[in-house]
C-alpha cells in the first residue's frame, strides 16, 4: 500500500497545521468570555444560541469542517 501522493500528502499535512492551529488553547482563550478560563463563579448568563454557547457551536462547526475539506481531499486524490 502506497502513502499518498506529493500534492496530496501536502495538502494533508496543511490541513493537519490548520486542525493543531484553530484547536490549541491560547486560540481558542482568545474566544472565551473575559474570566471564563479560570474557575469560580461568572460574572452573569452566558450568551446562547438554540441554547448552544457560541464557542461550542463555532467548535463544532470548525471541526466538521475539517472533515469535509479531509474527505474532499482524499476523494479528488493527489491531482499530479
């Protein structure tokens, strides 16, 4: 069984460096509400949306993302 292809394997590896980049923690602090990260009482309700907070929701939203452009990737294959 072959790995992937040039064209593909960099596009592969690309969409890794995006996943680690859009999930690490010091990005994701950046997204929470003032105070959130630490633990006590918050200062007051949250925001939601359908009852779902933002963040999990653009979470979520980011990580079926990747899925897609994956399987949009490795269904088109290397193109070379």
């Amino acid at each position: 069984m072959k790995g992937p292809s040039g064209l593909l394997a960099q596009r592969l590896l690309a969409l890794l460096a995006a996943g680690v980049a859009l999930f690490n923690f010091p990005l994701l602090k950046l997204a929470l509400p003032e105070g959130a990260a630490t633990p006590g009482p918050s200062a007051g309700p949250a925001a939601t949306w359908l009852g779902w907070p933002p963040l999990a929701l653009a979470l979520f939203a980011l990580w079926a993302l990747l899925i897609v452009l994956l399987a949009v990737l490795m269904e088109r294959g290397g193109g070379d």
